[in-house]
C-alpha cells in the first residue's frame, strides 16, 4: 500500500541530561496537534490527523520498539526460566503480573509496579492491570478478536433499567467501524446477530466439518460469542500471550 504521508521523523529524546539539552537547542518546531500515548487510540489519531495535513507530535513514555522484541514463536524451554519465573515478576510487578499476558516473555514491556505505584479509595479497589511503556502499547498482547458493540452496548438502560445510556447510538458509530475494519482486517461471517453485529469481513477461517456440525447444533440454543470474528493476521495459535508481532501489524 502506497503510504499517504512520508514517515514520521524519529525524534526520540535520549534519556541523560546532555539529550534533554541537545534537542532543547535544535530548532523549534510547531505542530498543529499533539497525541499522547501510542496505543490503539493515539496510533489511530496520528495516523487520521496526519493524512488530513495536520503536523503531529507523538509523545510516547515507552521505549521504542522493533522486531526483534518479540519472541513469541521461542519455546518456553529457550528462555531463560523457562516461563515459570511467575514468583519473581510478582516481586516488581504484583498487579501487573495478574494480566496473563506480563509473562517471562513479555515482563519487560509492562511497568515496574513499585516503581509506579498508585492510590485508590479503601472502598473502591481496583487493579490496573496492562500499562505497558512500549511503543504501541496494548496493541502488542490484545487478542485480536475484534467485536462491535450494539445498541444492547451503548443503550443498556433502555434494555435493562441500569446504569445509563451512551449519549451515541450504533448507527452513530456504524462508519468509524466500517472505516477501521477496512484497514486492519477483520474476519469473520455475515450472522445477522443484534448483540454483535456484522462488519466489513475477511474471509472467515474455515471451520472442520466437526466444528460446522457443532455450530449448527449451539446456533439452535441461540448460544453465540463471535470470537472467530478477529484481525486478519490472527494466528492459529494463542500467541498473544507471549505478545505477537501480528498484533502490532
């Protein structure tokens, strides 16, 4: 695909003083929008902003990243501990370690819990699991299954008399999802269900003959959860627990 803008310009600070100072001399540059974090969110407005002309700044608290970060293809029995050193990522990383996904293989890219820690009220606890500082963050161990919300989502007091409705409809977001799914690739089948409905898909991952059997018989219980609808890149194996290369792709 040809790009539509030329690539951003790697202005990483170094981390010593002499850096911070170095491109504090350089000439100063104007930009027109600053995005914080490049995750899903601030990856996809950098990229929105940028083809509408708009002069993007992208600050990012991670490291950068690169292919030869992930190892997601090594076996367990390569790594250093083998994928058992559970006890000793605990001792730096307690929340983090309880998201599956901060493992031996991908430790490294979440926060030193001691190092950042936070507060909550005695009454309302809360583990904040998944914050990386890598470039892309979450996108590089989401599991790829890529569902839309529905109106049963977005309007569930209306269904159901809790809590409060969005102050948008489906219909309302419809086209962002349309948009999205065009560009990443989503998988999936036409099912016309009103919980999840359908987008612009792939083709589907063919099923066996035992699975379309099993499928006809649970479609009959009205049992459904579209995990087969995902990004296109999605791998056989459950590789995003050692964060995948196909994530960020």
């Amino acid at each position: 695909m040809e790009a539509l803008t030329p690539p951003a310009r790697n202005v990483t600070i170094p981390q010593t003083q002499k850096g911070m100072q170095r491109v504090q001399r350089e000439k100063k540059i104007e930009y027109d929008a600053i995005v914080v974090g490049s995750g899903a969110s601030g990856g996809w407005a950098c990229k929105r902003l940028a083809e509408a002309g708009l002069k993007v700044a992208l600050l990012e608290a991670g490291k950068p990243q690169s292919d030869q970060n992930f190892s997601e293809h090594k076996p367990a029995f390569e790594l250093k501990y083998r994928n058992r050193a559970a006890e000793m990522i605990r001792k730096t990383q307690a929340v983090q370690s309880v998201f599956e996904v901060c493992n031996e293989y991908t430790s490294d890219w979440f926060v030193n819990d001691l190092e950042e820690p936070y507060t909550t009220p005695k009454d309302q606890p809360f583990l904040w699991m998944g914050r990386l500082r890598v470039t892309g963050g979450r996108t590089n161990v989401w599991g790829r299954v890529s569902l839309r919300f529905s109106d049963w989502d977005l309007q569930a007091a209306s269904h159901d008399g809790f809590g409060e409705d969005w102050p948008l409809s489906y219909k309302d977001l419809e086209p962002y999802y349309d948009l999205v799914e065009k560009y990443v690739g989503v998988t999936g089948m036409a099912e016309g269900l009103e919980h999840l409905p359908d987008g612009q898909f792939q083709p589907a991952m063919p099923l066996t003959c035992q699975e379309t059997l099993v499928r006809a018989f649970v479609f009959q219980f009205g049992f459904y959860d579209g995990s087969g609808r995902g990004a296109h890149r999605e791998l056989h194996a459950n590789f995003e627990r050692h964060g995948s290369q196909s994530d960020v792709e």
